[in-house]
C-alpha cells in the first residue's frame, strides 16, 4: 500500500479494540505568521499557508472535507469520489485563493493513515486509511495581528500509549506514535512558538504521546 497522503485509496474498516473513541481527545496548537490585506492577499496568503499544513502532516493525513469560514458564513467542499485526492487538494487550495471575501478561518475534517487492524485484516495491523470522527486541522486567523492559530485535534485514544481509563498498554502505540511526532515536529518548526496542547487524554507531549505510564 503507498504511503503517499495524496494517493487515492479508500478508507478502510477499522476494529477499535485496544483504542477508542474518546470526545475532547487531545488538540496541538501552533503560531503561524499571516499578515493581513485585501481579500486577494489575505485569501492568496491563507492558501499558501494550508498547503504547507496539508503537506506537514503527510503522509500522516490527507484533508477529506473543508469548510470555508468568511463573515458571511461557511462555503463547503468534499472530495468528489469521481477526483482523485490530487485534484480535490488543488480544488480547495484555489477555492480558497480565490474566494471574494477574507476568510477568518478554514477547517479540515481529515482522514489518517494509521497501522490499525481493519476487518479485512483483523488478525495483524496494516497501514491503512481511516476516516474517522473527530480528526480536524483548523487555521483561525487573527487579523489584528498578523498571524493565526493553528489546531490539530484528535477525538480518539488511537496514538496513546495506554488506552483509557483502564490503562491497557496498546499494542499500535510504537506504530503510530512516531508517524504522529513526524507530523507535529514540522508543525512545530513552522510555529512562532512551541505547540502548545489541550485536551482530556493524559499522556500528551508537544510532539504525541508518552510511552511512560507514569505520565498517563
């Protein structure tokens, strides 16, 4: 299976058994510089900056829906299933570049691809693609001052070392922790300043999750 974030293979089945969906799970937020202007500019600008986000997180995650937030309300977009993920990606990226009004904010809902045991395979974990509630990529900019903040979120126990509450080691921890800390690191190194976090699940660090109970 490639491990390209811009490829095009369909979700898989998951089987949540030593993970979880867990509401309010864990956020990551970054600082980035986003100087402001006309609808054009700021609109340009917001762009360019999504698509250094999108490509921080691959091959980790590929964006699946996005919404568009101006003054006026929200503008839609969802990968068509008759376009590959490429030109899905370019779609938004220009639906943004060229919207007329200055977006205040952009959100993604987001599919992973994650070692993961899946119906097709439930006997071992495969590298596969998941869509699942609750994993978001969000840009909000603050106009006033010329920068925004960045939040990625996780509404589940899948990258946690220790499920909770019971504390059960989780066997995909050492499989997807280091895809996350991949992603988090170059996130943070576009960052004005170090991530910062939020969230309910214990264990978190800038860059994931720890491996010592003691933390959980």
């Amino acid at each position: 299976m490639s491990t390209d974030a811009h490829g095009d293979e369909p979700p898989r089945e998951p089987i949540a058994d030593t993970w979880r969906w867990k509401q309010d799970g864990a956020s990551w937020l970054a600082s980035i510089s986003l100087p402001t202007g006309d609808a054009p500019i700021v609109n340009r600008r917001v762009a360019a900056a999504v698509a250094g986000l999108l490509d921080d997180f691959t091959p980790l995650a590929r964006a699946r829906t996005a919404m568009a937030l101006t003054a006026d309300g929200p503008t839609h977009l969802t990968w068509h299933p008759d376009e590959t993920y490429a030109q899905f990606r370019a779609r938004l990226l220009g639906a943004i570049a060229a919207h007329p009004l200055p977006l205040v904010a952009v959100q993604f809902g987001l599919d992973v691809q994650v070692w993961v045991r899946t119906t097709d395979s439930p006997d071992r974990p495969e590298l596969a693609w998941l869509s699942y509630p609750g994993i978001e990529l969000g840009l909000h900019r603050l106009a006033k001052e010329d920068r925004a903040w960045v939040e990625f979120s996780l509404d589940n126990t899948l990258f946690s070392a220790f499920t909770y509450p019971d504390m059960d080691p989780n066997p995909l921890y050492p499989l997807n922790q280091p895809l996350l800390e991949v992603a988090l690191r170059r996130l943070s190194a576009r960052s004005t300043d170090p991530l910062d976090r939020e969230g309910e699940l214990p264990g978190t660090y800038e860059f994931g999750f720890s491996s010592d109970r003691d933390d959980y």
